[in-house]
C-alpha cells in the first residue's frame, strides 16, 4: 500500500458540462489518467472523441494490448496500475496522494448501486484470499458476556408490541419505523455468547432454505429497504465473526453471498444517489427541499451492510461480495467533505451528533476487519483529501466542541417533527451544548469507545487502554463500564471494544466487563450458563414457546433489575430524567419513568408508572409464585401508541434476578418488599 501521501491543501472542483448523453465517468477518468501518462488527450471533459480514442490505442499499443473498439473496466485498470507503477500512489481524485490533478466532474450520471469509478481506492486492489479474519477469542466472548445481565432490559421494553419473529425470520415490514427490527435482532445477538448459536442458526438456517427473492427489499419505500438491509447486515455481521460457531454453513454462505451481491442498492428506484461528487450540496438541497435531501443511501443502512459484506467477504475469500462493501463504502467515504466532515450526517438537525458519532465508530470497524489482509485502513486517503485516520480525527474534535461544525446542521430540517421545531437554529433552545452531548450519547467516553480500535492504533500499550477507559467511563457507568452497545458492538454488530483488548491476555483480570453479579460472584461462568439454561428451559415450557421465537417479547421477557425495594421495568431507552432542552416530547411518551412495582402476599401491584400503565398506583397488575411473574395489565408501550393494549409477561424469577440456587438458598429471591 502507498502511505508517503501529503496533506491536501486545496480540492478544485472542474466544472464539467452537465452529465448528458455522451459524457461518461469512465472517459472521464480515462482521460484524466491518459494526460498524466503522458499520453495527450486534450481537455478532460468525459466526452469519447478521436484525442481520445488515438491516446488510448497508443497507451495501449506500448503494453502490447489491442483496442477492440470501446472503453472497458478493464482498461481503467490497466491505466491505473500504470499509474501506480509511474508514480506509487493510487490515483484517487481529490487525494493528495496524486502528483496531478484528478478533479472531479461537478454532475455525475445517476448508477443502480450509487457507485462510481471516480470514487475507486486502493482497496480494491485488496487481495481477499490472502485473508485471515479473527474476532474475538469464542471462550474469551463467553467468559466476559457471563459477567453481564442475560438479556438488555432496554432492548426488551423497545421490542414489545413488535413481532420479532416475523421481523428476524421473514424480513417483515410491517412497521413505519426501522427500530423494532434493531432490537429484535440486537437481542438475539447479544444471546449469542450465553445461550449459544442454536436461536441464530435457526433464523439463518430458515433464510438459506428459501429463495433469495423471498426476501427481496422492495425499492419503492425506503423505510422497507432500511429493514431488510439491517436484518441482512447485522445477522451477516455476526455469523461472519464468529463463523466457527455454526454448521450448514456452505448452504447459508451462498445465500448470504448471494443476496449481498445482488441487493447492494441501498435507495429506493428514482431517488438521488449520494451527491459524493459534491457533499456539501446535501446541505443546501436539505434546507431548500432539493432533489438530495432525502438521499437515504447515504446512511446507516449502506455502513452496516458495507461492514457486513466486508467482514463475509474476508472471511469467506469472496472477492465478489467483499468488492460489493467496498463499493458502499466508497460511496460513503465520498460523502466527507474538502473540510472532513460527513456531511450526511452533520446536516440533521438535533440528531447530527447522535448520527455522526456513528461515523468513528464504523470507520475503526472496517480497519480492525482489514487488518485480517494487512491492509492500514487509517492511512488510506479519500476523496475529501483527509486519511482515513484524519476523517475520524476531525469529527472527534467538532463532536467534543459542536460549534466546529455549526455552518452544517444549523438551519436543518430537524427529524423528530413531533417534538421538536421543524428547523434546528440555537442550540440554547435544546440546553445548550453539553446537554445535547449527553442526550446524543456523544460525551467524552462515548467518543473515545466508538472509535477504540482507533484510539489504540495510537498507543498500543494495553495498561493505557484499560487506564483511559476506566478514566474516561467509569464515572458514567461505575464498575459496569462496558454497557451493551459497546460490549456487543450496536450499531455494525462488530464488539470491537472487547476484539481490540482481546489481542492482550489482561482482559480476563485486569479490566472490568461488568460487574459480576453478586450472587454468582462465586461460581464458575460455565455453571452459570448451566444454571441459566436450567431456569430457562422452566420459562421456555411454562409459556409454551419453541427456542428458535425466545427472543419474541409478547411471549416472555427476561429483564435485568437492581437490588432494591421495587422493581423498574422500564421499556425504553433513554435513562430517567433525560430530557430534550424546552422542546421535550409534550404529550408523546416522554420515556422518563419507568413502570415501578412492588408485591404483597402473592399480587403485584403497581406502585407508579407515568404513562406506561392506565391505572392509578396500588392496582393489582400480576400474581407472582415461587418461579414466576405474571403480569396483565392495560398500558402503552411504544413510543405513538396512543390507545392502551393488554400487557401480559411471564418472567422467570431466576432469570430476573440473574440468581444461582445457592443464592437462592441463601434467600436471596426475595425480590420485593411489600407496598407500605
């Protein structure tokens, strides 16, 4: 790889006729690297003509090749390893690794996956076959996921009311709204290290039985694109990272394979690509209602299927479908302004923070995956004129201090529409900068978690690693340091926090994943996992379901608890008293309280709940007996729901309590103290 590249000091854009009938991007870049060969072409305009044509059939007369007539793929090819062998740099437009200038067009024609040959790194010269991917160690993953809860009670609460099963197996649709298939498939993920592959393998084993097409994204709604590519990408993920750990594996490799390559189009049909020839246009077209304000194929759902068509590809030596996320990302990586700053996401109002801490996050995954080829993603250069390294550099910096980036998201649409204004103007409005920090997960420890793999590339001194993360985290979280959307990897489903530490032998001794419970403090992991299992096969028979649907919250919950005189089920994200400046939820459900019981002489009752129950406190809501809760009860459990619903769970005392028989015997299932 070529590393000796410069700072870009200026990008200059070459204002080229609109893409019309007869400009291509392919002459485009053929002329641009036909002139700095050494071959005349004339002007760079991307229009075939005989300057053209004579310059391609001499450059290739000089290899001993012939020209059949047209421009190909693979002569851009041929005149990019010329390049490279002349020069020893990547000929990227807009990198400072180029000795010319190789400007990019002002308007590109529109392309079905959103990417093009302008945008084409290095990596495409990544040989896959050479790739030796690892994750973290499975025995390591197990022993330190044993130390936590079994199940996020916050992925449980957003779930309920969604149909996890038709979401995870049948790629339903059904809602307007892409969180329910988040948290389904989040939590049966994070199931993967304590109650083993066997609910995963199903769902993968239930998609590899059946046609592709059966699960093809419908490209007139985006909402449905979103789905279908996040249930894909992040399942995808997993299986690709801890590979070993299933069977059938030629079977549903060909199908993931299969519906990675042919479903890379992330936007719905008539919908404006990513404008990565000119980012900021994304800016200005947001706030006049033009054509790329709604360029969806500019977000998440093209990072996390970039990652997992990446992480298969290595792992499976698939050049095709690793090819397939290195496009996506190339796209993505257009979208990084001359300035560094993704512009996607730093123009959406009070949730640019929330998205663009996304960014290091995704950027540190894709390195610790490449490493597995010995490529140093953090040295490649984009398009912008920044290393890779640089892009995460700059949005740490302006995510620590917001007003870096005002001329970005001041004056944006604003995307929850309910609760907010329509445009983001002052951030006074919203509690000032470190309130909208905190509410956006973008504090000092979220910054330095999200981009780990990153922050050690620097130092690689594991006793500075475990020293920064205790100093900047353990404040926030106590000794439960590592919550579930850095322990498990959230947002890409790579857990690059524990992979990155897993390279050093301290992580069982000298770092704190979690604190271990106390009534299990003394027994082994493994017996813990026995024990839980035990409890839960009794759930699993008392409320009738199969292992493959247990991740389904209409039948059972399994919800984490603190030691204390009542218990809090609280079914939704954001912590207790978090708020959102003067623009609050006002009438919506505010996500504040949660629901608090208490349980007298067999009954539970409700002690208080905000809006989650219609019932005043000291109604009865449940029965409780020696192994189980059993709560029915009219509430609301969704963020819109404005009519209440039946509630009913099943929730196994062990399992609630995460405790072991001994603890057991040592009275410690008394859970609840009577209402006073």
């Amino acid at each position: 790889m070529f590393r000796s590249l410069g700072l870009l000091t200026s990008v200059l854009m070459f204002f080229a006729p609109p893409a019309m009938a007869g400009f291509e991007t392919k002459s485009y870049k053929a002329q641009s690297l036909l002139n700095a060969l050494g071959y005349n072409v004339g002007s760079v305009d991307g229009f075939w003509g005989k300057n053209t044509k004579a310059a391609l059939v001499a450059y290739l007369e000089k290899m001993g090749a012939t020209f059949e007539g047209e421009l190909t793929e693979d002569h851009l090819v041929y005149l990019e390893n010329s390049y490279i062998k002349k020069f020893g740099k990547f000929p990227l437009f807009g990198s400072a690794g180029t000795n010319l200038e190789l400007l990019m067009p002002s308007k590109i024609p529109d392309t079905d996956n959103g990417w093009d040959t302008l945008i084409k790194t290095e990596l495409h010269t990544v040989d896959v076959s050479k790739a030796e991917l690892k994750a973290i160690d499975w025995n390591t993953y197990k022993k330190v996921a044993l130390r936590r809860s079994l199940i996020d009670r916050y992925a449980i609460g957003m779930t309920q009311g969604a149909d996890c099963h038709a979401l995870t197996y049948e790629f339903s649709t059904k809602y307007n709204r892409p969180e329910p298939s988040a948290w389904c498939n989040f939590i049966l993920r994070t199931s993967l290290p304590v109650l083993g592959p066997e609910p995963l393998q199903s769902v993968l084993n239930h998609w590899a039985n059946r046609p592709i097409e059966q699960f093809s994204p419908d490209y007139t709604d985006s909402t449905n694109i979103y789905t279908h590519q996040q249930i894909y990408a992040q399942i995808t993920t997993t299986y690709a990272l801890f590979y070993e750990q299933f069977d059938n594996n030629a079977v549903i490799d060909a199908w993931l394979s299969d519906w990675g390559v042919r479903f890379e189009r992330t936007r719905p049909r008539g919908e404006a690509i990513c404008p990565f020839y000119d980012p900021f246009l994304m800016k200005m077209h947001k706030i006049k209602n033009l054509r790329h304000q709604n360029a969806s194929g500019c977000g998440s759902k093209k990072w996390r299927g970039s990652i997992a068509r990446i992480a298969l590809g290595l792992r499976l030596k698939d050049q095709s479908l690793y090819l397939s996320g290195v496009r996506q990302l190339e796209a993505l990586l257009g979208m990084f302004d001359k300035n560094g700053i993704y512009v996607h996401y730093a123009t959406r109002g009070w949730d640019s923070l929330g998205y663009s801490i996304d960014v290091p996050n995704y950027l540190s995954d894709i390195a610790l995956l490449l490493e597995s080829v010995g490529f140093d993603f953090y040295e490649m250069h984009t398009t912008s004129g920044k290393t890779v390294g640089e892009l995460i550099e700059i949005t740490n910096a302006w995510l620590t201090n917001p007003q870096l980036a005002k001329d970005y998201y001041v004056g944006t649409r604003n995307e929850r529409t309910r609760e907010q204004p329509k445009f983001f103007k002052n951030v006074d409005d919203y509690g000032g900068y470190e309130q909208w920090r905190a509410e956006r997960q973008s504090e000092d420890h979220d910054i330095f978690l999200r981009s780990f793999h990153y922050q050690v590339s620097k130092n690689p001194n594991v006793s500075d690693w475990i020293a920064e993360i205790k100093n900047k985290s353990a404040h926030v979280y106590g000794r439960d340091i590592l919550p579930e959307m850095y322990f498990y990897g959230w947002t890409s489903a790579v857990p690059q926090v524990l992979t990155t530490l897993s390279q050093s032998q301290k992580i069982d001794n000298a770092f704190g994943f979690g604190k271990l419970n106390a009534n299990i403090s003394s027994a082994r992991a493994e017996d813990y996992r026995v024990a839980v299992l035990s409890e839960y096969e009794k759930l699993r028979q008392a409320v009738d379901f199969d292992l493959r649907q247990f991740l389904n919250p209409t039948i059972q919950h399994l919800i984490e608890v603190d030691w204390s005189e009542v218990i809090g089920l609280d079914p939704y994200f954001m912590e207790n008293n978090a708020s959102r400046g003067k623009h609050g939820f006002s009438g919506y459900i505010d996500r504040k309280e949660p629901l608090f019981m208490s349980v007298y002489d067999g009954n539970v009752y409700l002690k208080s709940s905000s809006y989650v129950a219609d019932l005043q406190p000291g109604s009865k809501i449940g029965t409780i007996t020696d192994d189980f809760i059993k709560l029915s009860f009219p509430g609301r459990i969704c963020d819109a729901c404005e009519e209440p619903r039946l509630i009913e769970a099943t929730i196994s005392r062990k399992l609630l309590a995460g405790a072991s028989s001994s603890a057991a015997e040592n009275g410690q299932r008394i859970l609840f103290l009577p209402l006073p």
